[in-house]
C-alpha cells in the first residue's frame, strides 16, 4: 500500500514532524509514501498562509531521504494549491527550483476567498459556487502542467450545505479531466473523507472516477491526506477496493515526476 498525500509541521496545520510521519508510515507497513506539504501562494489568511520554506523542507525532505530510505520507499513531494495567474506562476517557480519526485495540484482558494470560507460559500446559489471552484481548477491546469495528480478534485463539496448533483458538477469535471489525460496526468483517491466522515460521497465521487477511466485515463494515487502520525495509511486500504470496483487494476507512485503503476 501506498499513502502520496502526507503533510508535516511544515504545512500550518499538522502536528507531526517529519520523522514521526514517517515513522508511522514504516510501522503501519506501507510500501511507500510521498511527503507533500503545503504551499498556497497568495492564500489569503494571516493565521494560516500556507507559506512553505522551501530551502529548509527540501533540506528536511533530503535528510529524511537519507535516513529512512532504506526502510520505505520515499519520494519528496509538495501539494501546491494553485490560483490563476501570479499564483500557478509562483507555483511554477517553487516547482521547478527543486527536483521534486511528486507534485499534487489543488485548488484550496480562489482570488475571491479560500473555498471553505463564508466568503465563497455564501450568499449566492450553490450552482454558482460549483462553478467557480471547478472553472479555477481548469483554468489553472490549461496554465500549469508542472504537476502529477490532482487532489481532492471535489473537494469543494466538503464544504457546501449538501452535495451537488452529478448534473451541476460533471461538466466541469469532465472538461478538466481531458485537460488531465491529454498531459499525461493523474488524480488521487483522497481517503481522508472516511476520516471526515463523508464515505458515502467519496474523493473523488464514483461519477468523476468512472468517467476519467472511460476517457482513457491510468494514473491514480492513493494518499490519506493525513495531517498526524495517526491518520498516516487511515483508509488506504479502502482507497485501494474503491479503485478496484471502478476497474483500475493498478495504483501510481512517481519517482522524478515519472508514474510506476503497481498491481492492485
Ligand atoms: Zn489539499
Ligand atoms: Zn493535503
């Protein structure tokens, strides 16, 4: 098994550091796991910037390497929250002024708010805020190919009051996953919604799963998007079942932004 969405004391909101993750990973028996702390460019948040010190978590992400590779199969990664403009060109830069091993793309924030905020959820109808989430990842991906997988691609229905109807957000999502599969890139299975509780919805829901397969589409990762040593591995096993049911008989890592796909 294998967890590619991990984060550290390096993203503003985990508690555990980086060995101790780690750690977790090894005991839990994992195969192998991507370390992707945050970096949200211009988010727009005092309390939590979502600033990553790049030269100090390539150093941590380095030592880790060194330390415990021999034990786990370790690939250095980042999870970037993209915005259009300046913030995939910041995105950009971060990116490829290190040789990272796996890059994720989200999109936590927009240039009105953060997606789980009063600002963007509310005061409009839950079609318009679907649109918007769904049109930034687009327009980000049409901008910035130097990713590997999209996370939590719904995200967004973590945060409105009920979940879209597959006829409000399929559209969108299917326009970005041509955009995805025509650059050869991946989407996740996000097991953290066990974790909140939202296993009837899934991340990504069952119609965004299917469809990316029917299109042709190959590279998936599974990542617990676990925020403390506990939750490292929670669900990848149920992760795995779920690709399975859709007919993925394989499970992506990267190594050096290059896809291995191993057996289910
Ligand atoms: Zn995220
Ligand atoms: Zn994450």
């Amino acid at each position: 098994m294998f967890d590619y969405h991990l984060h550290s004391t390096f993203s503003d909101d985990a508690r555990s550091p980086m060995p101790d993750v780690i750690e977790a990973a090894i005991a839990q028996g994992l195969e192998g796991i991507a370390l992707t702390d945050h970096l949200d460019p211009f988010y727009q948040d005092d309390e939590y910037p979502w600033e990553l010190d790049l030269p100090r978590y390539w150093d941590a992400l380095t030592a880790a390497e060194e330390q415990f590779g021999g034990r786990i199969r370790f690939a250095k990664g980042i999870e970037l929250g993209m915005t259009q403009g300046e913030g995939v060109q910041a995105c950009e830069d971060a990116v490829t002024a290190y040789p990272f091993d796996f890059v994720i793309a989200s999109v936590h924030h927009t240039k009105r708010a953060p997606i789980h905020t009063a600002r963007f959820l509310e005061g409009r109808p839950m079609a318009a805020v679907i649109e918007e989430y769904y049109t930034e990842v687009l327009a980000c991906i049409r901008a910035f190919k130097s990713y590997d997988v999209l996370g939590h691609l719904n995200v967004i229905d973590r945060y409105t009051e009920g979940y879209a109807a597959e006829s409000v957000y399929m559209p969108y999502a299917e326009e970005i996953l041509k955009q995805a599969i025509a650059d050869g890139k991946g989407i996740e299975v996000n097991t953290s919604t066990f974790r909140y509780g939202m296993a009837d919805r899934g991340t990504p829901t069952p119609a965004i799963l299917r469809r990316y397969k029917e299109l042709g589409g190959e590279i998936v990762t599974t990542g617990s998007d676990a925020h403390d040593a506990r939750s490292v591995g929670a669900f990848i096993k149920e992760g795995e079942e779920i690709l399975l049911a859709h007919g993925f008989r394989y499970v992506a890592t990267f190594r050096g932004h290059v896809p291995t796909l191993h057996k289910l």
